[in-house]
C-alpha cells in the first residue's frame, strides 16, 4: 500500500490542511502519516480556532519517532503544507532529506514524490503567516521539491512576475525551474488551474462559483500527488483533480455544507467532471 508523509496543520472541525488531505488520499488507497504543525479546533476563517502551536520539539520527536518504526523507507510521498515557525520548516527540510536518504528495498521500491504547497498567503488576504515564515519556505523546502504547488497570488510573491491569466502563470511557474501546479488562476468568467514544467503546460478551468469552502488548495493538491503517485500523465492527472475539485465543491454548495463534503464524495473525487474542460498552453 503506497504510504504518504503529510506535514502540515490538523484542524478538528474543519476540512482544511493535513486534515482534509488525509481523508482525499484514503479513496486513492494511499495510507496518510499525518504529522501536525498546529492543532487548532477550526479554520481561523470562523473566528479564533482553538488550540496551539505544536512545539518544534514535538514536531521533531513525532518524526523521528516514525523514522525510528522504519516508516521513511516506506514513504513514496511526502506533502508539504502549512507550517507556524521556521524552526518547523527547518525540521521538515531535514525529514524530506531523511525519507529521500532512507533504504528502500525489494522490487517494489520507488523513489519518494515530494510535494511542498507553499501555504503562506492569499489574494486579497496577503500574508497569513510571519514573514520569516514564508521566507524559509521559499529557501528551504522549495529547492527540495520535486512539485511546488502555489497559488497565482503565491507564484507571484515566490517569482516576482504577473499571474493574472493562464498564459502568465505558466511562464512563472517555468522560472521555478520545476514542475508547478497553480491554483486560483482567473480567466473571464472561469477560473482554472495550470500545470508547466519545461517540456509541457495545461490549464484546467470551470466557471467560477458563488462560494466555496475553505481548503479547496489543499484538496487540490492531494488530488494531483495521488495521481501522479498512480504513474498517470500530467493532463490525465490536472483533468481528474481539477474535477474532483470542482465536483466537490459543487455538492458543498448543494447539500449547503460549510466544508468540504470530502468523505461524502466517495469514489466521484477520483473522477473527472464534464464541467472541466482541458486545455494545451504550451
């Protein structure tokens, strides 16, 4: 069973961060090891959320704890999210490289995916977490990377160039010099999601909607690793994940739930949607 290291937040009530992507990845058969940089009752979004900040010590013990069990060496995807302190970002720099270096043995034995969703900030929001913070995500957990997974507004502040529509979001996404998935990039009435990296580029777009839960990033993200974990195609994967999304939200919208209905959906998260439509950008 393929197995996925989740190092981000954990939010009791709410579908959002390493919360949300564990139950995403459940339907794909790919068994999550959530450990948690905050432990926090809801999305700040409704208000004070509870909880705490998980101490670096006991970030790190968590960690060495599941490599000490053998578990790094069992771990073909790593997904980075949202962490509170650099310390925490330093930490996770050292697990990426710790499962990468890990022995891996039998004929089964792949090289790990690492995935960093660099959680820092939002259109219209700027920065929800301390500069340093986005600062240390940039230098140490991006170069590690073999995806990053911003959103427009998060390329842009990573890059420095324009992500205003699809054909500007793929050319700074190739100045990461990796492959890139960006969220949240508005065309018209649509708005879409773009795959680059220096051989290809896809965008994926639906009309846009009214509303929409928190942690829509986050889903997104876990949808497109578990794709690329199942060895399909760039397009094959954006086509499915973007639908799965969309499809997601829009039974959120149905059934009037304030999160994401993400156990609800089942298998149809797998799935593409006739609302998505593909497109070739490069």
């Amino acid at each position: 069973m393929p197995t996925a290291l989740i190092l981000s937040s954990h939010v009791a009530g709410s579908r959002v961060g390493g919360t949300a992507q564990a139950l995403a990845l459940v339907p794909f058969k790919i068994d999550p090891i959530v450990v948690p940089t905050v432990l926090y009752g809801r999305h700040p979004g409704w208000g004070a959320p509870g909880g705490a900040t998980v101490p670096v010590e006991a970030f790190e013990g968590m960690l060495d704890g599941i490599e000490a069990n053998g578990l790094f060496g069992l771990t073909d995807l790593v997904l980075s999210g949202y962490y509170a302190s650099v310390e925490q970002v330093r930490a996770a720099g050292r697990a990426i490289d710790a499962v990468r270096a890990a022995p891996r043995d039998g004929a089964a034995a792949r090289k790990p995916i690492v995935v960093v969703d660099p959680t820092m900030g939002d259109a219209g929001k700027g920065l929800y977490v301390p500069p340093e913070v986005a600062a240390a995500i940039g230098e140490e957990l991006i170069p590690r990377a073999d995806l990053v997974c911003p959103n427009a507004w998060e390329l842009q502040r990573l890059t420095g160039a324009e992500t205003r529509d699809p054909v500007q979001a793929m050319r700074a996404a190739r100045l990461l010099g990796k492959p890139v998935l960006v969220s949240s990039v508005h065309r018209g009435n649509e708005i879409g999601v773009v795959y680059a990296d220096k051989r290809e580029a896809w965008l994926a777009a639906h009309a846009k909607s009214e509303t929409a839960p928190n942690g829509t990033g986050d889903l997104l993200t876990a949808l497109f690793a578990a794709s690329l974990l199942g060895g399909q195609t760039a397009s094959y994967g954006l086509a499915r994940a973007v639908g799965g999304l969309a499809e997601t939200i829009t039974s959120a919208n149905i059934w009037a739930s304030p999160e994401l209905p993400i156990v609800a959906m089942g298998a149809r998260i797998m799935q593409a949607s006739p609302t998505v439509r593909i497109e070739r950008l490069a």
